[in-house]
C-alpha cells in the first residue's frame, strides 16, 4: 500500500482520490479552498443559483466508469439527463443550426442551412473515426510515454496539419468551419495553434451525445465528496500545496509550507506551474485562459433557448440557459471572447436578444477572477503548436512518484478527457 497525496480537490482529483482509494492505496487528497470541486461549483446570489463553470459534458461512459470502479454506479447517486440537442449557432448573415447529437439529424440540420451541407458535415466529422480509435488505445486509455509514443499514435500526433488549414480545405461554407472549430475557440485557443486532430471533439460530441445533472453539475462533485468519506480518503480543504519535497529523482513529501505530508506516491491534480519543483518541466507552456462570465438572474418572459446558444462574431457569445432560479425568474450564464470593450449584455442585444431590462441580479466574474477562485484555469494548457502535446505533463512525469492529471495534462478541457487522464494515473499507479 502506497501513501498517496492527491493535490487538487477539483473533478480529477476527486476521480483519482477515488480510483487509488479503491485500489487499496492510503490516499489523502489536499484541497486549497474550502469546497471540493473546483469549476464543478455553483455561484449565488438573491435565490438564483448557476453552475459556476461545466454545464453539461460529453462521453458519459467516462463518468459511469470512474463510478463503477469506485463504488456504486452513478444511476444510484445522480441523474444524468442525455441532451437531445448539443447546440445552436447564430452567424452574422442572420442563419442559424441547431447540432443535435446523431449523425442522421445532423445531416438533416445542416441541410437545413443548404441543401449538401448535411453530408459534408457528416463526412469530416467521420474523418475522425480512425483519430478517435488511435486515441482512445494509444493515449486516452492506456499512460503513454511522451519520448517514445506508439507508431500509430506518433503518425497522429506529429501531423502538422494545423486545425484552421483542415477547416478552410474541407469547408467552402464558413459556417460549417465555425461550428467544427467553436470547441477550441471556446476553450481560448487560436486555430492556427491547434493541430487538426484535435478537431475529434466534434467526432466524440457527435457520436456520444451530450448530458447533464439533474440539479446542477455541482452534484457530481458533491457525489465525489461523498465517495471519498465511503473510500476512506483523508481530505484537508483549506490546505495548499507549496512544492514537492524532491529526493534523490524521487518524491517523498508535499510541502505545505508550515509542515509536510509524507508521500511514496503524488497525483498532481492542478496547474503543475504552481510547484516549483515541476514548473521548469513545463516552463514552455501557458495556460488557456477561462471567458468572461455573467451570471444573470432574469425576470419576466424570455426568449427559450437551447441548452448551449453560440453566436458568432465579435464577441463571440455562448449563452447558457439554466440554473435556479425563483418562481417566475430564469437564470442564465453569458460566455464572452474577443471584442469586449462594450458591456456582455449590449453585444447580446446586438446579436437580438435584449434581455438588459430584465436582469434582476447579475456576479460578473473576469478570467482572471475565475484563474484566481480555481487556483488555475481548469481549461488547462493553451495550444502553441503541435509540439504542445509533448510539452505537458501526464500521466508520468520525469519525477519518479509524481503523476499528472487533470486540465493540464490532456489534450483538450471537458470533463471526458479528465476523468480519462484520472483513469490513467490509477492504471501507471496500479493497485497497492
Ligand atoms: C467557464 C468554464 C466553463 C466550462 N464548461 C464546461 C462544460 O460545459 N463541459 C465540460 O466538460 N467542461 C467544461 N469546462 C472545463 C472543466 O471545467 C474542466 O475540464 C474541469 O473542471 C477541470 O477539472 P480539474 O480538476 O482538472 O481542475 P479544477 O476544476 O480547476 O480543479 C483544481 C482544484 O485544485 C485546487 N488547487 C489549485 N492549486 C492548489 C494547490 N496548490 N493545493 C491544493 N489545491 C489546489 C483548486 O482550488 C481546485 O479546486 C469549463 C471550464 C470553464 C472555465
């Protein structure tokens, strides 16, 4: 049985806390604020209450698994409702789609827009078929070794082909270019950076649908908290890690500062740029950075909107229906990029949704405080080019005893991808 310190109480290290408790390690799991979760929160204010970041997720196998390997399936703890529709997209001329989840209504949708559009879509989201399965064996579902990666998984990853240049070849419509690369321009990358495999995302949307909580996402971390107590995980909220405690190539302690907790085995869990005994590992990577966010509490009639509504220009706005909110009220959340120097809520009434006489409350919350609430930003690590991939760490690191999980040590932010890269980091670690 190893001694294993978990840092970072968000969604994975909650699902390595879980996984490593379950495989007989004695696991102790440090929490710098004083809730467990991270971005899997929820924001209050005059009786509205809103997911603070996730607001629905994709590949829910992720999420059963990481339950049934834990303890007790998820369908016993929480409610996941499937999303018949991904989104709606508003462009400038005024058109619009709405992305259900299947391939057959996709074609339908985008035909919609006009007439071939539908098959084109279909086709370059299956282009991605042969991606997703080299990705899933070789890099999602088994550690991989960022020095010596597999031959298939090496002919995938060194593809120079960057996202944007695959988006303007396959798509004549600049529509369909901007709903297959909205995922990375949301999570704050520049497509020019993101290499074309990437782009999977729509693969997996497409293919594994779109759910969410019943209640607010904040439940899964509340059904997380709960199964640490049930696995017997020591948790220490209000407890930052300051360094790894290094000996001889190998971890044996996390330094609090004020003492230190002993450890044969640390699963870092947060921006590894925040210790410094891992920061000059990754000294060539830079954190993507979160969107502006308004949290509204509306009153009266408002416009019914799809789960996730993208309109497109500058700013680009994602808004996001949803929340509690009192009788007669609806909670709303805004995402923001780009142009902002004008007010959210201007630019929304722009693009034909004014809702500014109607807000009754409203937490706005800048990219910076939302780095600073999370202690990082949970979309993990910006896109600078293909050379990317390799400059993160995970789920091995150069330290011996030292894993990664988490937004910063996957190829993409969403939940999927880490609860995956928590799978992983149980897998390298093994049983005790
Ligand atoms: C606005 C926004 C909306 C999003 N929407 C979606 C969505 O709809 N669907 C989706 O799938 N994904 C979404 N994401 C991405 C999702 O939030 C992340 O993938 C996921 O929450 C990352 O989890 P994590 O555990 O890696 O990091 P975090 O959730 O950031 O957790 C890190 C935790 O570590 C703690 N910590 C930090 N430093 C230390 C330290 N030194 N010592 C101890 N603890 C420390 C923090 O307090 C925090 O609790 C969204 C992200 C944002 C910002």
């Amino acid at each position: 049985m190893a001694r294993v310190v978990v840092v970072g109480g968000g969604f994975a290290g909650l699902a390595s806390a879980a996984r490593l408790a379950k495989l007989g390690h004695e696991v102790t799991l440090l929490e710098r604020s004083a809730t467990l979760g991270g971005a899997l929160g929820t924001v209050e204010a005059d009786g509205f209450a809103w997911d603070a970041g996730p607001t629905w997720t994709t590949l829910p196998a992720v999420v059963r698994d990481l339950f049934r390997k834990s303890g007790r399936p998820v369908e016993r703890e929480l409610e996941l409702e499937p999303l018949d529709v991904v989104r709606e997209h508003r462009f400038v001329d005024g058109t619009a789609v709405t992305v259900p989840s299947g391939r057959g209504a996709q074609v339908a949708a985008f035909d919609d827009l006009a007439p071939g559009l539908g098959q084109r879509w279909v086709d370059h989201v299956a282009s991605y078929t042969d991606v997703w399965e080299t990705l899933r064996r070789e890099y999602l579902e088994v550690p991989w070794d960022p020095r010596s990666p597999s031959r298939p998984l090496s002919a995938v990853l060194d593809d120079r082909q960057t996202l944007h240049k695959r988006l303007r070849r396959t798509f004549r419509d600049e529509r369909l270019a901007l709903v297959a690369g909205h995922p990375a321009v949301a999570e704050g990358h520049d497509l020019r950076n993101v290499p074309a495999w990437a782009g999977v995302t729509a693969y997996v949307e497409q293919r594994f649908g779109a759910w969410t909580v019943q209640g607010g996402m904040a439940r899964l971390a509340e059904a997380l908290a709960a199964r640490m107590t049930t696995r017997g995980v020591t948790v220490r909220t209000g407890t930052t890690a300051r360094d790894l405690v290094v000996r001889e190539g190998r971890v044996v302690a996390v330094d609090l500062g004020a003492e230190q907790v002993d450890a044969d085995v640390v699963v870092v869990a947060v921006d590894p740029r925040l210790l410094p005994a891992l920061a000059p590992l990754v000294a060539r990577t830079m954190p993507a950075i979160p969107p502006v966010v308004a949290h509204l509490g509306l009153e009266g009639d408002v416009p019914d909107l799809r789960h996730e509504l993208v309109l497109h220009g500058d700013p680009l706005l994602v808004v996001r229906p949803g929340g509690r909110a009192p009788s007669g009220a609806s909670a709303w959340t805004v995402h923001g990029r780009g142009k902002l120097a004008e007010d959210m809520l201007r630019a929304l009434a722009r693009d034909g949704i004014d809702v500014r006489a109607q807000v009754v409350t409203r937490v706005d919350r800048t990219p910076r405080d939302l780095v600073e609430a999370w202690g990082g930003s949970p979309l993990g690590v910006l896109w600078q080019g293909r050379a990317t991939v390799r400059q993160r760490l995970g789920p091995t690191t150069p330290v011996a005893g030292v894993y990664a999980a988490g937004a910063h040590a996957t190829p993409g932010a969403g939940l999927p991808y880490v609860g995956l890269s928590a799978a992983l980091v149980a897998q390298a670690v093994g049983p005790a």
